[in-house]
C-alpha cells in the first residue's frame, strides 16, 4: 500500500486549510488546529507556506475589544485569483465575476446580436474590470460532449450568433487560463445542489421549465451528462404526438385555466426519469418552476405519484437570482480552486 509522501501530505493540509477558511471565514491559527487536528508546528508551518504564495493573509485578531494577549486571524486572499460565470440566452449575454473567496467583484450585460463572440468579450472584459480570469464557464443551452467541450447542437434554440468556434474565439480574445462550455440545466442544478432546493441530497433531477424544457440530472452529487452530454434531455420526449418542450406552456400560472393540465403534463415529464433513475427529488427550475412555486410542486407531485411507484419529493426552485449564472460561477470557482489550490 501507497503511504502519502511529505511533500502529498503538506499539499493536503494546505488544501484542507484553505477549504476551512472559504467556509468559516477568517481562523486563528489554534482554530485551525481544532479544526484540522494538526498539530502546532504543522498549522505554524501551512500558514506561513500559504502566506508565502500569496493565499493567505493577516487579517486582526481575536478578541481585540478585550485585554491580554490575542491570537492572530488569517484570511483566504481572494484577490488572488478571478472567475468568469456567463449565460448565454436569447434575449443576450449575463456575465458575473466572482474572486477565489466567491465575492461578487463585477456584473455586465449585453443584448442579443450577430457577433455572439464579440458579445461575450465586452461583458466578460466590463464585468472583470481589469483582472485576469483563472477560469470561465459558459452556460448555453443544447448538449455538450462531456469527453470533448464541444456544443453538439449547443445554442441551436434560438440563440443569435452561436457557432461551434465561438468558445474558442472568446477564450483566444480573453486569454483566460481555463474555459468551459457547459449546457445551462446542468449549471442551474450545480446551484441549486449548491445554494437551493437539492441542498443535502445526493440524487435528483432537475425539470427546467423555461424558454425550452430539459433536465439535469444529479446522482453521487455529481451531475451526470451520459455518453454524449444528452443526459436529462426529456424535452425529447414525445407527449400526445409532439415533443414535451412544444406541448407544455410555461405560461400557465397557479389556479388560471389548465393549470392542473399543466401540472399533468410536467409530471409526465418527470416520470419519465423517476421511473428510470428514482431520484427521490424532483426540483422544478426555470421560470414556470418559480413562478408556480409550492403550488405547481403539490400539483405535479400529485400527478406524480399515480404515475411511479418509487416516493418522490417534488420542489420548486430555491435559489435566488439567476441559477445558471450561479451554478457557472460555482463551477468556475471550483476549476480555479483545484488550480491555484494545487
């Protein structure tokens, strides 16, 4: 058996020390000995190794209102690196730039045009304001090779100006380090695992009910994208003789007319993966999931339930704002951190 060599346990407890400080915040040095269960020369040691490269910094110290002697507060250095989240819809372009600690640091937009490439550029280079990017992850909708990165009919929904080179030429013109394209479902269920209504489940799948219908689906807690990035593809599927994202109409709202036809119809949808996968979460995401709310999620898990064997739970969306945009940051923020981290 492999024992971990010096240099291997150092980059752990390093990465260890880090990942505590993004979650608690600022630490003292015996915190981070309580926390870890290092002890007291290897702790003195990661702090000055990761003070030396720039990952960590004094920041006060504990119990400065009261007298006596105060331990020392470090802090993540979240100017140490930047990411680019980008959503890519018809109606434009939304970009958010976050630093290495997930701080919001800029956001641009800009409308739909010809030149998507071009599009992207001024929102990402306004947004960033000036800094170098680490990472960027593009959210558009359409599937995406897991193997490749590449659009495998990608932004083929309406979206203006999309070509399969336009990751490419955006990444050139940027010269981010790391750039992914990533389908924009698959992005919103990273947040909504992360930051919304899947927090503390390891499986679900995500129904996107917006500009078009499609899935995610989350097992392990890991998104799954199937051999060719198709995973949660059921806009496909063919409900009454047309495909499921022709036949339902994000339109209906809680309590109008067809409303419960409505519900039906999404549970049809969502059947259709519960009865393959029994993920025992369905989150409804998009725009007709938020705005149903509880309500289209009491509806369609009462549809639900006479159509599967296997018990789900049916949610509407928890996370506030833009899902895709968030889950494209999270995703950036984590290329980055495997990067800068080592």
């Amino acid at each position: 058996m492999k024992t971990a060599t010096p240099a291997m346990a150092r980059a752990i407890n390093d990465r260890l020390a880090l990942h505590l400080l993004l979650e608690h915040g600022p630490l003292s040095a015996p915190q981070l000995r309580t926390l870890t269960g290092l002890s007291r020369p290897t702790v003195a040691d990661l702090i000055e190794r990761l003070a030396a490269n720039g990952l960590v910094q004094p920041c006060g110290e504990t119990g400065e209102e009261k007298r006596g002697p105060n331990a020392r507060l470090y802090r993540l250095v979240g100017e140490r690196a930047h990411v680019a989240g980008v959503d890519i819809r018809r109606s434009g372009t939304f970009v958010t730039v976050a630093d290495l600690a997930g701080t919001t640091v800029g956001r641009a937009e800009r409308p739909a045009s010809a030149d998507l490439a071009q599009s992207i550029r001024e929102a990402v280079t306004e947004a960033a304001g000036g800094r170098t990017l680490q990472a960027a992850v593009l959210g558009a909708p359409g599937m995406v090779h897991p193997h490749t990165g590449r659009s495998e009919g990608a932004c083929d929904l309406g979206v203006s100006g999309w070509d399969p080179q336009v990751p490419d030429r955006v990444q050139e013109s940027l010269e981010v380090e790391r750039l992914v394209l990533e389908n924009e479902v698959n992005l919103a269920a990273v947040a909504e695992h992360r930051a919304g209504a899947a927090q503390g489940r390891e499986d679900f799948v995500l129904l996107w009910l917006d500009e078009g219908v499609g899935g995610a689906v989350v097992l392990g807690g890991r998104v799954r994208h199937g051999a060719s990035g198709g995973a949660g593809e059921v806009g496909f599927l063919k409900l009454d003789g047309d495909n499921l994202c022709c036949a339902l109409t994000p339109a209906v709202l809680p309590g109008g007319p067809g409303f419960d036809r409505f519900a039906g119809q999404v549970a049809r949808g969502a059947a259709a993966m519960v009865a393959v996968l029994d993920p025992g979460l369905v989150v409804l995401g998009g725009a007709a999931g938020r705005t149903g709310g509880t309500e289209l999620a009491d509806a369609v898990s009462a549809h639900l339930s006479g159509l599967v064997p296997a018990p789900t739970e049916v949610r509407a969306t928890a996370v506030d704002g833009n899902p895709v945009l968030q889950g494209a940051v999270l995703t950036a923020l984590d290329l980055a951190r495997d990067a800068v981290f080592g």
